[in-house]
C-alpha cells in the first residue's frame, strides 16, 4: 500500500512542471499571434495604398501620352484638264534658271572660242612644235645626264688612280674633285691684260735660265692645245705658284700654271692634258 502512495505522489510530481510547461507555451502562443494580427493588418494596409498609388501612376502616364489623331481621308477630287500653258515659276526658281541658263551660255561661249582658236591651222602647228621641242629637251636632258655620269666615272677613276709618281701624294691631289671647265675668255678681262702690264713691267717677266727636267732630252718644242706632255714636264717645281703677279687669270681645280722655258701652259696635271698656253710671256 505505501508502495502505490508513494508511485502516485512520484507520477503527480512529475505530471506538475509538464502541465505548467504546457501551460506557459500556450500562454506564449496567444500573446504571438495577438502581436502578428496588428502587423498583417498594417502590412495589408500598405500594400493597398501602394497599389492604388500604381495605379494612379499609371492613369497619369496614359492621359500624359498624345493620342493619335484620326487622319482625315482625302476627298476624291475630280481630274483637272492638262493646261497646256506653264505656270510661271517663283522668283527662287526663276532664279535658278537664270543661273543655269547663265552657265550653259559660258561654257558654250567658251566650248566655242576653244574650238575657233585651237582647231587652226597655226594653232595645231603650235601643239606640234611644242610637243617636238619637248621631246627634244627631254632627249637633251638624258644626253647631258649620260655624259655627267661619264664625266663623273671618269674623274673617279682618275681620282683613284695611281700614277706612279708625284701626283700620287695626297698634298698635290687638292682641288682635283673641282670639275669645271676651263673659262678660255678670261683674255678679255682687263685683270689680266698681261701684254700691257708687260709692256710696262719688264723686269717682272725676267725669269732665271730654264732647265729642263732631268731624263728630258729633246729641247724645246712648241707645244699647243690638246696635246698631251708627260709629268716630268709639269712637276711642282715647274708651277707657277702666283699666276696674278704675271696678270694670268688663277687656276682651279686640277689646273695648274707651269712654265716651260719662255712659254706659260695650263696643264690638267691629272692627264697631262695642255688646256691653254702663252707662247713667249717670258724673257
């Protein structure tokens, strides 16, 4: 019998807390879902406002939008009989014409001047002759362009060459890259009147005896232009260092003055080449 009593008392102890539990969580429940029915109403209420506040939006934006205008169908309108007679243009247009106009007269004026003054006879020998001189001016050009690279190769070679003598040092090749021609009308400038200044300066053209280079053994001939005399005969004590003091216009480039018993010469030392000579300058 204590048994039972005591088991009893065990179970109602045990049953007490699980009711209170029980209890508590359903006293949470209610007060839960009396705080979420304000909230969902809330929530419900924005919602609406929001919507309506769409479709306000909406309705402002469709009357906002231009609405089509129904276009009026055109009223068949009977044909008109063709007038034969043209209307008479506005001002711009006439304008224009008149422009047009103005132009196709110039370029006919001047389509007609061309073919009176360039279809005659004088104006076709004309063409000719210029396109005859121009072709002859361009065979000119390739002649003259042919014969300055002759020209060139050639003083090349003559700069590259050895001579076996003097005229290979450096010091006495000065001024052969000069490639002008020899101007022969220097006679005609007063400068160099040597006969008048001779006349009056004697003793200038007085030069010590002349003595054949060593190995020379003909004696003196008279040398003229476009001969061709070896080097002994133009070597550097032959030159004449101050051509202007005998009044002999100065040499250039590869030319040089040299004296050969009373005679003065022009010689291109780089051939040998006599270029202009003066017979008798000397006493």
């Amino acid at each position: 019998m204590k048994k039972m009593i005591l088991a009893a008392l065990i179970g109602a102890t045990i049953l007490t807390p699980a009711a209170a539990i029980a209890q508590d969580r359903g006293g949470r429940e209610g007060r839960r879902s009396e705080a979420r029915e304000p909230r969902q109403q809330q929530r419900q209420e924005f919602r609406g406002q929001r919507q309506e506040q769409r479709q306000d939006a909406r309705q402002e934006r469709r009357q906002d939008r231009p609405q089509a205008q129904p276009q009026a169908q055109p009223r068949p309108q009977m044909q008109q009989p063709q007038v034969a007679v043209r209307p008479a243009p506005a001002p711009a247009a006439q304008a224009r014409q008149d422009r047009r106009d103005g132009r196709q007269d110039y370029q006919q004026d001047r389509r007609g001047l061309r073919d009176g003054i360039m279809g005659s006879p004088q104006a076709r020998d004309d063409r000719r002759d210029d396109r005859r001189d121009y072709r002859q001016d361009r065979r000119d050009d390739r002649q003259d362009y042919r014969g300055d690279r002759r020209d060139d190769r050639r003083d090349y070679r003559q700069d590259q060459r050895r001579y076996g003598d003097w005229r290979d040092q450096q010091q006495y090749r000065r001024g052969w890259d000069d490639n002008r021609n020899w101007n022969r009308g220097w006679r005609g400038d007063r400068r160099y009147d040597w006969s008048d200044y001779r006349a009056r300066n004697r003793h200038v053209y007085r030069l010590p005896r002349y003595y054949a280079p060593r190995g020379y053994h003909y004696g003196y001939r008279r040398f003229s232009i476009g001969l061709t005399i070896g080097s002994m005969l133009f070597a550097p004590d032959y030159w004449i260092s101050d051509p202007f003091y005998y009044r002999l216009p100065p040499a250039y480039g590869g030319y040089r003055w040299v004296r050969y018993y009373n005679d003065a010469l022009l010689v291109d030392i780089r051939s040998g080449y006599v270029v202009d000579v003066i017979h008798d300058i000397f006493w």
